[in-house]
C-alpha cells in the first residue's frame, strides 16, 4: 500500500485526529517485515564489528568474541558509524520504500540524526534497559519509534532477550498510574511487565511503535545470546511541532525524497573549505526564542567552543543579546554592521518572524558573511544553504507552532503551561 501523500491533502482541523488514529492503528506495536537482502543492516553492522578487528561470524556470540571492558566502546562506534554515508544511504532508502507506504507517512519525513545502536550481553543481568515510553524521555506524541532486532528473537524462549512492549491504550493507562502513585522503577517493573508482551522479530524485521507505547528490556537476558539491535525516530513534516524536545535539524534529518536528490547531495563538496574566509569569527549567544529562552548561555557557549575545536575555526570574541529584546538588535548589529562571520547555537535562535529571518539571511549571504549554526551542523554560505535552512524551519513550523519548539506536548506540560498561566495572571 502507498500512503505516501502530501502533507497539504490533510486538512488543519482534521490533523489530530489523523494522528491519533496513526498512533493507534499502524503504530501501535506492530510488526512488519521486508526483503532483508535489500536492506542487510544486520550483515552491515557485523561487518563493522569485524572492521574493529573482532573475529565474529555471529552476532549472538559476541560476548564470547569482544571483551566485557570494550563493549561500551563498540556500542558507541557502531552508533557513530551509522552516520556515515553508505550506511544514512541505505537507510533513507529503506524510509523512502519501506516504511513511508507500511507507516502509511506523508512526506516529507525526517529521521533521527544518529542511530541508536544497542547491545544487551547475557553475561551482565544487572545491566538492562527499564521499562519507559519516549514521551517521558523528551519525545513529542507525533514521533515514530522502530526497533529493529538483527538476531532472531522470534522464538518464546528468547523472551529474554527481546524488547518487551504494551499497547497504546494500556500504556496512557498505566504511564497515567505511574506517575499519580509515584511507583518506583522496581514497582513500575513488575506493573508494565505483567500486561508486556515479547516483540518477536529478527533480521529483515521491525517493531513501529509511538511515543506512548511502553517498551523496556524489562528483566535481564537469560538466553546465554547476545541481542544486538538499533533503534531509531522519524518524524513527518505535516507534525513537525509536535515533536518534543527533540527537535528538527538538530535530532531530526530530513532525507532526500528520491534517489536522484540522495545522489546530487553525495555529490557535494565539502563545505570546510570555504569556512575559512578571512573573516572574524564572532560568537552569539541568546535566551531570546522560544527555543533557546530555556537553554543557559553557558552551555551554548560549550557547544559552540566545541564546535569551533572540530571544524578548526578561530573564535575570537562573544556578544550577548540582550534579555527581553525579541527584535534581537545584536544578531542585526551583527549582520548589518561588522565584516565578519557568526556562530551562534541553533537556526531556532534565528527572528520567529519569518519576513524578518529571511531579510536578516539574505543580507548575510548578500555581504559574504558565514552564519554557522552549531546545534543542527548547519551552515549558511550559498543559497542551495539557505534552502535547506528554510525547509527545516518549515519542517518545524517555526514561529507559527501549536506549541514553542523544544517543549513536550504531554498532560505534565499542560499542567505547567495551566501553573504558568496562573502565575502570570496573578503577577499582571
């Protein structure tokens, strides 16, 4: 079946209730399956295990094969492996074929930045993942989980090993109760496993599950196998500000919709070469959008130190924007004033007003100057930059979101929005 459609065939007012019928029919801790020899992800990371220079012909056995002291460092190689280019290939692909048209998703759609890969050994049972739903980790309601196991735990006795999930229904029932009796995890174990049930799936295999579905390992692998599996979000375009704490360009990674655009992309050159263009490198900092007023200049600050270590920049002094000033006069001083170039945080500390962020982005590129935005590793230094910068703040619906970028929507949330409320209405 293909759903692929616009996200414009959608009418405004019907946009919740399509979602929640996605969330609780497609997405509802299903499992689909695929020709695993068009997407072999699970011969892929083996043979990146191997590259490590591991003797392993079975991923189940590599407790027996990598030392118990450098598994975590495995574990984060292999994430950091699956942003490389051959491996986001394949994957976009996989989106683009297989779970767009199962997921019934409407384009465009975005996928988590870096995967997660996981490794739960059978040598380690104090060592497993407990029970939780994505909405409590910073997720927001309209993105789509998927874990793909790449051994087989399709048979009962591999329960174990296995995630474990609930329904959608069960889960808001019982998230409900977890957080009104303020169980502990030892109690939240034993209520959420009892009514889990095993996701029994393997290579060329998946489980599409919502933010809300409640999953864990739930209790230790006992099956004397290892379960290597990876996990991963997507988000579409058309609730692309309901997408929590997690959001686009940052976590998110819009993906070419065709293989002709995936190729014209690879074709790119680097843009390093061009950051050096005898310019200072200013750094601004600001608590002035929805999206930063909650971040500490400080950590920005970190990030951007950090970044400018990685892409071998010099920095060489800071402005501050100053507190309750949404017209962001330094950011315009900045633009409109000095010959330099500016690393700032985020392209969500860029004017909400859209007229005004284009002005400020086009005079940028208009006089030369490089705007580096550390959070998403996004860059403005040609207009094929400028597009993509656009349409990741028309993903996000910025300036003109249901909801601030950067907060869950959840009951918490609208509980702190109602305190909040209360309390400015008392202080006006």
């Amino acid at each position: 079946m293909d759903q692929n459609v616009a996200e414009t065939l959608v009418a405004a007012n019907d946009i919740d209730a399509a979602l929640e019928h996605s969330l609780t029919t497609l997405w509802d801790a299903k499992v689909y399956a695929w020709d695993n020899a068009k997407y072999p992800f699970n011969e892929w990371i083996l043979n990146r295990v191997r590259g490590m220079g591991y003797d392993l012909n079975d991923l189940r056995y590599l407790h027996e094969t990598v030392p118990l002291g450098e598994v975590y460092k495995v574990t984060k190689q292999l994430c950091a492996d699956t942003n490389l280019p051959e491996f986001r290939r394949m994957l976009n692909r996989f989106v683009r074929e297989v779970v767009v048209p199962m997921g019934a998703l409407r384009t465009p759609v975005a996928v988590q930045r870096f995967m997660n890969v996981r490794i739960m050994l059978p040598t380690t049972p104090e060592l497993f993942f407990p029970f939780h739903t994505g909405l409590l980790y910073g997720h927001g309601i309209a993105s789509r989980s998927i874990w793909m196991p790449f051994v087989d735990v399709t048979a009962d006795e591999d329960r174990s090993a296995s995630m474990q999930i609930l329904s959608i229904k069960k889960s808001r029932e019982l998230a409900k109760f977890a957080i009104e009796q303020r169980l502990s995890m030892e109690e939240m174990t034993e209520v959420f496993g009892k009514e889990s049930w095993q996701i029994k799936a393997g290579p060329g295999s998946a489980c599409f599950f919502t933010q809300e579905n409640i999953h864990g390992s739930g209790r230790p692998n006992t099956t004397g196998k290892t379960r290597v599996s990876m996990d991963f979000r997507i988000a579409e375009g058309i609730y692309g500000d309901y997408l929590g704490r997690k959001i686009p360009a940052g976590y998110f990674h819009l993906i070419p919709e065709t293989e002709e655009e995936e190729e014209v992309q690879a074709q790119k050159p680097p843009k390093e070469a061009v950051f050096n263009n005898g310019k200072p490198n200013i750094f601004y900092v600001a608590n002035n959008t929805a999206a930063t007023y909650g971040i500490p200049v400080h950590l920005q600050r970190y990030m951007l130190v950090d970044y400018t270590k990685k892409k071998n920049l010099s920095s060489d002094y800071e402005l501050f924007d100053l507190e309750d000033m949404l017209h962001l006069p330094t950011l315009w001083h900045l633009v409109e004033k000095r010959d330099c170039n500016v690393i700032m945080y985020s392209i969500f500390a860029l004017p909400e007003d859209e007229n005004d962020r284009n002005r400020l982005l086009e005079a940028a590129l208009k006089k030369g100057m490089i705007i580096h935005f550390v959070n998403e590793d996004l860059h403005l230094t040609d207009a094929d930059d400028l597009k993509t910068i656009k349409k990741y703040l028309e993903f996000s619906k910025y300036g003109r979101s249901r909801l601030p970028i950067g907060l869950p929507l959840s009951g918490l949330s609208k509980s702190y929005f109602d305190k909040w409320s209360a309390s400015l209405a008392q202080y006006g």
